[in-house]
C-alpha cells in the first residue's frame, strides 16, 4: 500500500502553543510534504488539540469559565499557530469533537474482554494527569518535579486496562523495528521499562472526582481518562472502526511525538492496538526539547518566547529554517535571539539570498533576463534523502547548504562578469544556465521545509525567463 499516514501528538490545551509544539509541527509537516512528491501517493496527515481532564477543569474554573469555553478559545491558538507556520495538516482532530467521543466509546466497547473493574489506592499529578508508583513518589520526595505540586493521593474504583498482557509481543516488536522507534536512544529507553514487564493502568475516574471527560459507555458513574482517550484520536479522526479512511491509512506511516510521552505511545498505545486486533504504527520518531538561551522554558523564569513572535519578526521560513536545521532532529536544542539572528543574515541572506540575487542580476544585465538551455541537476542528493527518511532534518538541510555554499564558489571561480568581458556569449550563457539548474535542484530540495522559498525560487526563473523578485528572499537585518 502507498498510502502514507502522519501524525503529531494532539497538545494540551491547557496554555498557548510553545517553541516545542511548533518544532513538532514542522518536523511532521516536512514529512508530508516529501512523502507528497512521491506521484501516485495519497498523503494524510493529521494533528489536533487533546482537550479533557483535571487540568482543563481546573483551570476553566480558576477562569470562572466553562471547560468547552477554555478549549474552544485556546485550540484557535493552535489552528493560527499551524496556519502562521505553512503547516499543510489535512485533518484537525479536537477531542470534544462529538465524532471523536463517539468513536472512543466504539474503541471501549471493543476492548471490553480486556478491560476490568478494581480499587485503585495511589499517588496522582493533575498536572501530568498521571497516577505514579509508590517508588516514583518517594524518589521525588513526594512532589511532582515537573510540575512543583505535591502528588495527592487517591482511592477511587476505577476501570483497568490488561495492559500486563500485551508486555511480551510489544517489547518483541519494538525489538524487531516492525514498530521502529527513532532515534535509537529512544528505542533502548522505553526497552528498559520493558525489563520488570508493564503492569495494568487505569483508564478511567470518577465522574465524582472529574466531570470533564468522555463518558465510559455503560457506566454514567466513570469518564475515561484523558491520556487513555486522547491516544484514539489517531485512528478515532479515520473513522475507526468503518470508514474507508481508516481501511487506506492505518497502521500509521509515522509518529512524530516529544520525548515526554513516550511511555503512553510505545507502551500504552501498542497495547490498546494490540488488544483491538489492529496493527501497530510502522516508525515513532522522538524528538526533544527546545530550551531557551540555556534554560528550560518554564512559567516560573518567565523566558518561553511564542513562536508567532519570532515569526514576525524573521518570517515563516527563517523560523521552519531555524528550527530544522539548528535544533538537533535527535536531542534537545536551544533558541536564542542572538543566533536566529546571525542565521538569518548569515546562512539565510548571505549565503541563500546572495545566490539567488547574483545569478537574476547577472542574466538580467548580461542576457536581458533570458536563461538558455537549462542543464538537468547533477548533484548526488543519496545523503540527503537517506537523512530525510531518517529524520534526520537538520543534517538534510546541511546537505542542501553544501550545494548553496558550493554554487557562490562556482559563481567566484568562474566569474561570469570577466566572461562577459571577453565576449565568451556561449560559455557565459552555459555558466549562468548551470547556475539556474543549480538553484532550481536546490528549490526543489528546500521544498519540504521552505516552502515559501522554493516556491518563490521557482518563479524567478519560470520557463527559462527571469522575473526579478521585488525585494530579495531574504532582506538583511541591520537590527
């Protein structure tokens, strides 16, 4: 099958967007667009806002608003913020979405031989919305680090799901890479916590204790909880468990999520796949944090930046650019203001910029703005797919800065204008088509990340004439 199937985990919407949330947008949105090109291949990509909970209830109440209210109002965050990015989604899933809650439900009922009933006495975060071990609680000296708040502890009858049962066959496939989880220091972490075998998790609460959930079907005494619902909206948005799209598109092509969930997607959601018959997502890639001039973005330093600030600033593909090639695809990164701004003059302007705008004068002076014949690319771009299908988007992009840096060397050593000097019109005219063929292959490379520039690339030199743009891709910042 063809079909390629992408997702991104669905934020909180507990707060704004942050740096984390648009680096994976953009990372899932590169894979989209490259998996795009492919002809003949039908591409979904799916993303959206988780919005059930303890968190969302407390904080619509310290709002004196309703829950649906501080969703409503704080998911539009999201869909502007995908919109001010190019991010090219073709499904928004909210978990209110009455389809979605519907659909949950469906998957409940269909997971009822391995879901049971029991007490459950422990410590709970509401800011993780995650019940910890006795172990874990004592490790952090009883509070959630975090989230700074002490853990409480709850007894409460709520409903289990055999997760126990599926611990062997998940740790086999992850071992096999049938479900590849990249990078690899991700894969041999959640193989550690395979070492003692999962145990059962609780999958519902207490309508008594917290209202805003979806109802567990059967039982108008229990919501299900918010980490068990949300995963299903990767196939609860293909219309699980009956409609084609999700006959076309599952098992999922890839994953993108952030490291702090990977627990709930290479444990959790494998058994709840397992336990509905279905197949497991072919790759998970894991990605890390971003943290700001140093430090982690916390509300505490007051030091998270939204991302739309930055993108106003430098626009939409100076910061896709920033984020893909100078925070690293397989560790944590940092933003400052500072560097963005040196790679905005330096790589952006100087290097990609300087290209463009050098070869459009150069015919627009010397050939009044007609290419000639257009070689075809010769470049070796092996690495650099090799690098995208491993996700490796950082090292991609260095790939493509090779040709960048390499066409203002070509451009230095051959030196159209003393060709033009000489009267060489012939070799002039191959020198500056060459240099077109160039910076069209580099275009079409820059497409599933810049796809502004390539765009605005492509233009420039349509059918073998030159539309000079009219101010450079990337003006200098003298700021």
């Amino acid at each position: 099958m063809n079909n390629y199937y992408i997702t991104t985990s669905i934020p909180y919407v507990n707060g704004a967007p942050h740096l984390g949330h648009a680096l994976e947008f953009v990372y899932a949105d590169v894979l989209a667009r490259y998996a795009r090109q492919v002809p003949e291949r039908k591409v979904l990509f799916s993303t959206g806002t988780d919005e059930h909970g303890s968190k969302i209830a407390e904080k619509a109440k310290e709002l004196g608003i309703s829950p649906i209210e501080l969703s409503t109002q704080n998911a539009k965050y999201f869909v502007d913020l995908l919109k001010k990015m190019n991010i090219s989604y073709d499904r928004f899933v909210r978990t209110t979405d009455p389809a979605h809650e519907q659909r949950a439900q469906i998957v409940w009922q269909n997971l009822a031989d391995h879901i049971y009933k029991e007490e459950y006495v422990g410590w709970y975060c509401v800011g993780c919305e995650e019940f910890v071990t006795e172990k874990v609680a004592k490790e952090n000296e009883g509070q959630c680090p975090n989230h700074n708040r002490p853990y409480e502890q709850l007894a409460e009858e709520n409903y289990f799901f055999d997760l126990s049962k599926f611990s062997n066959v998940i740790k086999r496939t992850i071992e096999s890479n049938d479900f590849k989880i990249v990078p690899e220091t991700r894969k041999n972490e959640i193989l550690s916590v395979f070492k003692e075998g999962l145990t059962d998790i609780s999958i519902s609460r207490p309508k008594s204790k917290l209202e805003w959930g979806v109802s567990v079907p059967g039982d108008d005494n229990q919501v299900m909880y918010v980490w068990f619902e949300a995963l299903l909206n990767y196939i609860t948005v293909l219309g699980y468990p009956e409609f084609v799209d999700f006959k076309e598109f599952w098992p999922a092509s890839v994953q993108v999520i952030g490291k702090d969930i990977l627990r709930f997607h290479a444990a959790i959601w494998p058994g709840i796949l397992l336990g509905l018959g279905l197949d497991l997502p072919k790759q998970l890639f894991v990605h890390g944090f971003i943290n700001v001039d140093g430090q982690k973005m916390s509300k505490s330093l007051g030091n998270s930046i939204p991302p739309a600030e930055i993108i106003d600033k430098y626009g939409t593909d100076a910061f896709r650019y920033y984020l893909l090639r100078h925070i690293p695809s397989y560790s944590d990164g940092d933003f400052s203001w500072d560097k963005i701004e040196r790679v905005y003059n330096g790589e952006l302007a100087n290097e990609l910029g300087n290209a463009v705008g050098r070869v459009v004068a150069m015919i627009g002076k010397y050939q009044a703005d007609i290419v000639g014949n257009i070689p075809e690319p010769s470049h070796d771009i092996h690495d650099y797919t090799e690098a995208i299908e491993a996700f490796r988007f950082d090292k991609a992009l260095e790939e493509v800065w090779e040709q960048v840096r390499g066409l203002n060397q070509y451009i230095d050593t051959e030196k159209p204008w003393e060709i033009a000097k000489k009267g060489d019109t012939q070799h002039l005219q191959e020198v500056l088509a060459y240099c077109v063929s160039c910076l069209l292959e580099i275009a079409d490379l820059l497409e599933p990340f810049l796809p502004e520039t390539a765009e605005k690339i492509e233009a420039i030199f349509k059918d073998g004439l030159v539309t000079p743009p009219e101010k450079p891709l990337f003006p200098k910042n003298d700021q």
